[in-house]
C-alpha cells in the first residue's frame, strides 16, 4: 500500500457523489497507534467503524531476476494478511462562505493499515480548524540528510500525521513519518495537496525524504439518482 491518502480521498468522492458524506469520527491522540504495537481489534475499538474495510492475503514471495534496489519509500510485499480501514468524513454544510478561505469544504479521513493484525502504517488529513493536518512546506529545504534529527523534524512541521514501517516501506530498520494536507475548494473548483514522508534510522537521524506540492481541479462526482446537493442559505442582518 503506498499510504498518502489516495484511497481515502478517492472514498471522499465516492461518497459525496452518493446521498452521504461518511461518518464522523475523532482522530487518535498522539502516541494512541503505534506502529507494530496497536492491533486491529484496538484500532476499531478506539475508532469505530470504519466507512470502508477490505482485506487480502498474499501467500508467498514472488521471485524473479534482480532488480535495482527500490527507494526507501518503495513498499514490499510480505507473506501474510493485509487489513485495510479507511475512516472519511465531508462536512457537506460546514462549507466556509466568507474570507481568507471562502469555498473550503472541510474534511477529515484517516487510512490505517495492518498486516497479520498489527499496525504497519496509517495516515491522516484534516482540514477542519481543530485538527488540521497542514504544516509549512516551505522549510522542507531545511532538512539534511544524515545531519536532521527526528525532533528537529518535529520542531519543523509538528507531530507527523502519519508513520510507516516495513513492508510499507523497503526496509526493517528505522521508520517513514508523514505529513499530509489536502484542502478542497468547490467555489474555485480546485484541490490543493501537499505531502512530506520523512525516513529516520534507528538512531532517529534523517536518512532520506521527499515531497510533493500541487494543485489540481476538483474531481467532479458523477450524477447519481439520490445525490443529495446542500443548499445554504445565508442569514438575513
């Protein structure tokens, strides 16, 4: 699974073009999903049912002719049962009508997945004010590699919203912390996205990073018979 949100985003639509917008949920607290440590079971009891869930088996390793070594980033496949749960929430009437960030459609959506019933990885995005996942991208520049510590990361962009270990990425040793916004904007029709994955060692140094930062047009929903479109209508003085 390559963890950055994707098929959450992609439930956000689905769900949207139906006659619902998911189901609320809180997110975890700091420290409560710990990679290797939280099982599947005390996920769902902390969060709830998720509004998507699907699972697959790989039985054996596939091998092949050698290949370059894969990027850090580069997930792996391991013989077990992968659990995927994807928790998604659209404010369809919370939509923000004046100001600095008129047309905002806030969202919230959290993908965890788990191999053989323990947390490998997840990854969060909000763009509600009181659990936003934005950080400042513009001091991705600071980082070093070899040289940046994991809480000069912290200090940078603040508790990552989200981690990954191995499979999920190509190596055992070390962690991925993640940092993940996407803030959709139905009156200019556009989707802005940013996304930070940060590789630390066992010793907590940064070895390796990338980073992406886009704006594309706002996927538009396919017409269902029972979509449901909110009207607001504004508040007389």
């Amino acid at each position: 699974m390559k963890i950055r949100n994707q098929t959450a985003i992609a439930v956000l639509a689905l769900l949207l073009a139906g006659c619902g917008a998911g189901k609320n949920f809180i997110m975890p607290t700091k420290g409560s999903l710990q990679l290797g440590v939280t099982t599947l079971q005390q996920a769902t009891a902390m969060l709830g049912d998720p509004v998507s869930k699907s699972s697959s088996t790989v039985a054996a390793i596939e091998t092949g002719t050698a290949t370059p070594a894969p990027s850090i980033f580069t997930p792996v496949k391991m013989p077990g049962t992968y659990d995927n749960l994807i928790y998604a929430y659209v404010d369809t009437v919370g939509q923000q009508l004046v100001g600095q960030f008129a047309g905002v459609r806030p969202a919230r959506t959290l993908h965890i997945e788990f191999l053989n019933g323990k947390l490998i990885g997840y990854s969060a995005n909000s763009s509600f004010d009181n659990d936003s996942t934005n950080f400042d991208d513009s001091k991705v520049a600071q980082l070093e590699r070899g040289k940046t510590s994991q809480n000069d990361v912290t200090n940078l962009f603040g508790i990552p919203s989200g981690e990954l270990m191995f499979p999920l990425i190509s190596t055992p040793k070390g962690h991925v912390a993640l940092y993940s916004y996407a803030e959709d904007n139905v009156t200019k029709r556009e989707r802005a996205t940013k996304f930070l994955a940060v590789y630390f060692d066992d010793g907590g140094i940064v070895r390796d990073f990338e980073s992406t930062n886009a704006t594309n047009p706002l996927p538009v929903p396919a017409p269902t018979a029972t979509a449901i479109v909110p009207i607001v209508i504004p508040r007389g003085k």
